[in-house]
C-alpha cells in the first residue's frame, strides 16, 4: 500500500511537471 501510494504521488507530481513543460512550450 505504502509503494503504491508513493507511485501515484510520483506520477502525479510528474503528470504536473510535464504539464507546466508543455505550458511552458506553448506559450
């Protein structure tokens, strides 16, 4: 449970991550 949660933390702090990249990019 505890590897789980620290993954779904990690994928969404990268899913932000590459958001703001992207943004970033954009604009």
């Amino acid at each position: 449970m505890k590897s789980k949660t620290v993954t779904e933390e990690t994928q969404a702090k990268r899913s932000i991550f590459i958001l703001m990249f992207v943004a970033a990019v954009i604009d």
